[in-house]
C-alpha cells in the first residue's frame, strides 16, 4: 500500500467516527492521510441565494476543525484536505483508483442510517477500486482508543465465499491488517446445507468441512508464509454465513469481506452477506474488491 487513506467527512458522528480511524490506520501503516468533503452534497437549511457560498464555508470550517483535532492526535501524520464540487460519490470514487483505502462513516445498525451508508455509500461499496472500509457511529473501540479495555478486539476476521486463487486480495488486506495491528486472522468459511451422495446425513457434514479445510490449507499456505507471526484460525460451518460472521465478529477488530470486481460504473452489486454485515457488524467492516 502507497496510496492515501481518503476519509468521506460530513461533520456528522459517524463521518467524525470514520476520520479518527482513518487517521489512526494511515499513522499506523505511515500512509498520508485525505479528508474530503463534498460541498453539494452537505444539506444545509440556509437561504438559496447564499446556499452554495454557506455550504462552500461550511465545508471550509469543517475540514480546518477535523485536522486540527486529528494533526493533535496524531504526531507525525501527513494530512491534507479537500474541499470538492463533485459529488461524495463520484469524489470518492475517483480518489479510489490511486487511494489505499476509502474510509466511509455511518450513524448505526440500519439500512439506510446517514448518506454515507445510503445510496451514496453503497454505490461507493460496490464500485470502489481500492478496499472501503466502513465505521459506525459511537463504535466504543473507536472513540476510546484500541489501548483501552473497550478496544480490546483480538481478531481481523474474514469471510470467504470459497476456497482459492481469487480471494488473494481479500485475504492479503485481511493478513496486512492483522499483522500492522499485531493479532490473529479467522477465517470463515460457511457451507450450504447439502448432502453429497451417496453419504449419510450424519455423516455429510464432517465430510464436507473435511474437503473444505483441505481447500483453504491450500489456499492459505502461501499467506502463512508471508506472515508468518499471524496466528490462524480456520472455521468451517454449515449454514448462513451471514449469521456465522456476525457470530465470530463479536471480538473482532475489522471484519473483511470480498465483492466482485465491477468494470461499469453504471452497475454494482453488493450482496446479501456483504449487506449483513455491513449493517449489524459490531465492528469496522472492509469490503475489498476482487476478480
């Protein structure tokens, strides 16, 4: 990673949420660190004859306050802002192509809680070209610092929809943050209720998490190579992986899930487990884009 980490501010709690941890992950992998804010996107009950020049000066105001909070945070950090006329969406999404990391912030557990998890946000999700990480409002962890007993989450965990070559990206953000962070990955893996013939219905399940973990061994050799001081714990269950993710992130410190890579801006796609999460997870949520 040699691109920002490009942070979506709005001054609402979750896009403040989203800018602290931003600004501790750009510190922590020294990566220089982008504040954006869209101007015409900031809703703002002013006067229309004033309301482009009062949401310009809003704007203005917000990105000076944000870094000069996160510049006292954060000693040594490189930070810039950007106050842009495009729209958040078409914004983030352009930074995407060079960015390390977009960082998106919401208000809480709900589908359509602030812009940045609405329909700006999911289309940013569904198209970004870089990893996008989303940040909940008031996540505990957060705003009271990974040193503090709240933020004690011991695990990056990430969820694959199948064994090999094609979750490289997935797995390699999901072992990199582990690793910067200094804990363990798990990694889940959910199998659909099915049973293989000619087996008994006893005896399918261990037969087929038997078969599945023999696939990730091979899929994960070469990033227990790589990194080699990340501990690894695999977990194969039958069932809803929507459900087996949100059950394993309850002490996770960053969930990571894949999507598709999209090459139309005029479509994208997030699926349902991708949605889950994204909604109900306790904790920041990665959505990394593969082929």
């Amino acid at each position: 990673m040699t691109g920002p980490v490009v942070v979506g501010v709005d001054g609402s709690p979750g896009s403040v949420t989203a800018a602290w941890w931003a600004a501790e992950e750009a510190t922590r992998k020294k990566l220089p660190l982008v504040l954006l804010h869209s101007w015409p996107t900031q809703p703002l009950d002013v006067p229309i004859p004033q309301e482009a020049r009062s949401r310009q000066l809003y704007g203005r105001n917000l990105l000076r306050r944000m870094e000069a909070e996160l510049v006292h945070r954060h000693a040594g950090l490189t930070l810039t802002t950007e106050l842009v006329s495009d729209t958040a969406a078409h914004a983030l999404l352009a930074h995407g192509e060079d960015a390390s990391l977009l960082v998106l912030g919401f208000r809480g557990h709900s589908a359509a809680a602030s812009f940045l998890l609405g329909s700006i946000s999911l289309h940013v999700l569904g198209l970004a070209q870089c990893p996008t990480v989303t940040v909940r409002a008031g996540d505990p962890a957060v705003e009271a610092g990974w040193g503090h007993p709240a933020g004690h989450r011991d695990e990056v965990v990430v969820g694959l929809a199948e064994a090999g070559p094609a979750n490289d990206p997935v797995l390699e953000f999901a072992f990199a943050s582990a690793a910067s962070y200094g804990i363990g990955v798990r990694v889940v893996r959910a199998l659909a209720h099915r049973v293989p013939y000619p087996a008994s219905p006893e005896h399918a399940a261990d037969i087929l998490e038997a078969e599945e973990r023999a696939r990730l061994t091979t899929t994960l050799a070469k990033w227990r190579e790589r990194f080699p001081d990340v501990p690894v714990l695999v977990q194969v269950v039958t069932g809803s992986a929507a459900h087996a993710l949100l059950s394993a992130a309850t002490r996770s410190r960053l969930t990571v899930v894949g999507r598709r890579r999209r090459t139309s801006h005029l479509t994208w796609k997030l699926g349902p487990v991708a949605h889950a999460v994204l909604h109900h997870g306790p904790c920041p949520v990665a959505v990394v884009p593969h082929d």
